[in-house]
C-alpha cells in the first residue's frame, strides 16, 4: 500500500494561455505542490496520471481539443485522476454540464486561489485514496488467485454469515475440516479476523464472482 508520508502529489496543468500557467506554476509552488505541464492536450492520454497522487487542472476551451471531451475520454478510460476545470469564458450551462460529466470542481477565471487551493488539496486526497484503494483491490485479487476452490466456497459462505457448523452440513465434510479451511484461507488472504475478510469480498464483489 502507498505510504502517505512519502508519495508525492502532482498537479498536471493544461491550459494554452503561458501567463496562467506561469501564475498557476508560481501559486502551486508556493504550498509545495509539484506541478508538470501538459504541453499538447492530445498528448494528456498517453501520460502515466495515475502513477502517484496528484489532480488535473485544465482549461474548458483550448485550440487542440475541448477540455470536456477530454474530461470524457478520461473517465471512459476508468482513469481515477481528479479533474477540475476553470475557463475565462464561463456560464451556468458549461458549469453543470463539466460537473455531470465527472469533473470535481469547477472554477471561472480570475478565481480565489484559496478556494482553489482547497479544492486541490482535496482533489489530491481523493486520489491518494483511490489509488490506494485499487492497489489494495489488485492485491485481495492476487491473494484471491491462491486460495483452493473448496476455500473459496468457505470464504464466499463465511462471508455471507453462514455459521461453520451449516457449512460442513452444505459440503459433507466436518466442522473441524472446516475450521482448518478457514483458517488457512485467512492465512492466504492475509486477514486475521472476519470483519477484515467481509471488507476483502466486498472490495472483490465476491457474491458476483461466485456463486454457490
């Protein structure tokens, strides 16, 4: 899992106006956000956004491509990075539509830099956690993969609140059977108590993968 202490956050700017930038650039620095600038908006779906924590922030109306099209092409491409977008030139309309599209914040230029500030700061949470998230989601998935098929039918019952002794009687084998399949399949899941393995199976939408 990503140690919060250590993994820095990144802030990807977008926006074809060099003096909003350089401003943006300054702002950032000046509460110790690292940021990268995306020099051609077609190139943002090749950059690695979801690599380490961080937001995108992003112009709505550049030369190359629309930043709400982009926004949509990110989320049809299951990518978490956050998106805020700003625009010189906003309405109600292009507000409530960047914001059903999946856009976390938006903001018309000149903004409060405090507000938007917070707003990235918050942004930059919610993809820490995201992330880690996932990372964890891939790990259970993994961990999953070793467990023996007899161990996941225990795992999918267990989890389900059936007691040891009505799984035995379901599979035809013996309560103490049991207890050494569950013992060894929370070994393999790495959990040490069933509160944890319910949160793994929840995370791993266990009853869909499975049934019994």
């Amino acid at each position: 899992m990503m140690n919060k202490n250590t993994v820095s956050a990144i802030i990807w700017l977008l926006d074809d106006e060099p003096q909003v930038v350089e401003s943006l650039q300054w702002l950032l620095q000046t509460v110790g956000l690292e940021t990268r600038v995306i020099a051609n908006a077609l190139d943002l779906l090749s950059l690695p956004l979801d690599e380490q924590p961080g937001c995108l922030l992003m112009d709505v109306r550049m030369p190359q491509a629309s930043g709400l099209d982009l926004l949509l092409q990110l989320k049809q491409q299951a990518i978490l990075l956050p998106v805020i977008l700003m625009s010189g030139h906003a309405d109600v309309a292009m507000a409530v539509r960047a914001m059903k599209s999946g856009a976390d914040d938006f903001f018309e230029k000149p903004f409060n830099d405090q507000q938007l500030l917070d707003s990235l700061q918050a942004a930059v949470a919610k993809h820490r956690q995201a992330l880690e998230q996932q990372q964890l989601l891939i790990s259970f998935g993994q961990r999953l993969a070793g467990l023996t098929e007899r161990e996941k039918q225990i795992m999918l019952l267990l989890v389900k609140g059936v007691q040891a002794k009505k799984i035995a009687d379901s599979l035809s084998i013996s309560p103490k059977t049991v207890d050494v399949h569950r013992h060894n399949l929370m070994q393999k899941m790495q959990v040490s108590s069933l509160a944890e393995l319910v949160h793994a199976a929840l995370l791993l939408d266990l009853p869909l993968a499975f049934s019994y």
